[in-house]
C-alpha cells in the first residue's frame, strides 16, 4: 500500500492498494505513481503545490515505511533573477545541485554560493529554457537528503503567427473566412484584433467573418499580450476581396462580345 499526503496529512493525495486505487479530484490527470519505487510524478505545477509531501509505503507482511520531501516553487518573469537556498544541519556536507539529470556547474548566468550550513543556487537574466525541476543533494558521511525547487517561467509572446482558412490569394464576396492567431506565451496571451490600423470589437484567438463584404479587405492585424510580462507582439495578413461570381460572369460575358464584335 501507498499513500501520499500533502503537508503533514492536511490533504490526502492519493492512496493505493492491491485491490483500489484512489486519487483526490484536484490531482486528477496531474499525477503518476510509479508503482516499482512508490514514487510520485506531479504534472502542472502551481504556486499552491508548494509544501511537504509525505509518503507512507507498506509491502504486504511489512511495517509501513514513511518519509517526506519538500517542493518549492518559484514563479519569476523572464529576463529577471532569481535565488534558491537549499540548507542541512551537520557538519563535513557536500552540496550537488542537480537540474533533471545534469549536474549544474557556475556559468556567466549561474552563481553556487556556500555558506555554513547551505549552499545558494542564482539564476540571472531567466528565460523560458530554465523552467524545470532542480535538485539540491545534501550528504555528509552520516545522512543525505534532497530538495526539490522547480521554477516556473513567465515568458513572452513569442513567435505570434496568423493564418487563414481556407488560405487563398483573394476571396469571393460573400466567402466565410477565419483568422486565427497563435503566440507561445506564459501565462496565455491576450488577443486583440485591427484591421487596417482599426481596432475590432472583438478579441480572442479566432476572427471569423462571415459573408465577407467589400468594407472588409484590408490589412488584418493581431496582437498579442501578455500581461505580466507586459510585452506584445503583432502578425499582420492582408485580405483581399474581389466581386461575386455573377458580376465577374458579366465581366468575362461583356469581354467575349467585344471580341466577337471585333472579329466582325
């Protein structure tokens, strides 16, 4: 049997035994037990999954066998810094900081500082390719122990696109046409929509125009915001719009009579 609480039993995480398994609402979909280590997988973190995690595992014929580890979770804005303290009681430690698998070593960004009793792990100018899981491994010839601090990146927009469906070279008065806008950006970015310099009532990642009309050619353009970071990014389409099948019928019908005419 394996259980998981939060915070000293304040709420049952999960729960598992040969014949039920049992998972609280809130957990759903966001968490994996390895069943081979008792380990607990935690998926989209947020800044309430910060605390103790405490885990009781108890083989068949066994007394159970319990221990707790700490998450901490930092939540910067991108090109910002950030510091994370990692400590132990103790004497003759060793500190190994650890993100996923790799070893962290000191860069130009990245500062490890001891002091008595801890070790400091800086990250200067962020970007989005820090966020992640960090380990600091603390052991001396007696005991270790590890802490976990996982960083989570605002960031962006970024990489903003706008694309059309159907895609054409211009469209027939009266078509349906959507644009759609997509930027990477955390959290989600804000739309807002102009065309030709105007702005749209309408805001969203879809701008659908129904039985397009002639007013409505022009330069579209979306915006992207986001409003921690408070940076936005634009991506611009042109829409051109000709006249329906009938009038250009008449069109191609006045020009064959002239050719006629002229052959005549």
């Amino acid at each position: 049997m394996v259980i998981w609480n939060f915070n000293n039993n304040e709420r049952l995480i999960m729960s598992s035994t040969p014949t039920q398994n049992y998972t609280e609402p809130e957990y759903e979909g966001r968490i994996t037990l390895i069943t081979s280590t008792g380990s607990l997988e935690l998926r989209n973190l947020t800044l309430n999954d910060n605390g103790t995690y405490g885990v009781s595992i108890a083989p068949v014929g066994e007394p159970p066998q319990v221990g707790s580890t700490r998450l901490d979770i930092y939540d910067v804005v991108e090109s910002s810094s950030v510091s994370v303290f990692c400590s132990f009681s103790g004497s003759s430690l060793s500190f190994l900081w650890m993100n996923g698998s790799s070893e962290i070593t000191a860069n130009d960004r990245i500062q490890l500082n001891r002091t008595d009793g801890g070790s400091y792990l800086t990250i200067l100018n962020v970007t989005q390719y820090d966020q992640g899981t960090y380990t600091c491994h603390v052991s001396n010839p007696g005991s270790s122990k590890n802490d976990l601090m996982t960083l989570l990146v605002k960031y962006g927009p970024e990489n903003t696109q706008l694309s059309v469906s159907p895609l054409q070279e211009d469209y027939e008065e009266g078509s349906d046409i959507t644009l759609s806008c997509f930027s990477e950006s955390r959290p989600p970015a804000e739309f807002t929509w102009f065309l030709n310099g105007e702005q749209l009532p309408h805001s969203g990642t879809e701008l659908k125009l129904m039985k397009v009309q002639m007013s409505q050619k022009g330069s579209y353009t979306c915006r992207a915001f986001n409003h921690i970071t408070e940076r936005d990014q634009t991506s611009q389409r042109t829409i051109i719009v000709v006249s329906g099948k009938s009038e250009k019928c008449m069109l191609l019908l006045s020009l064959l009579l002239i050719v006629i005419i002229i052959n005549n």
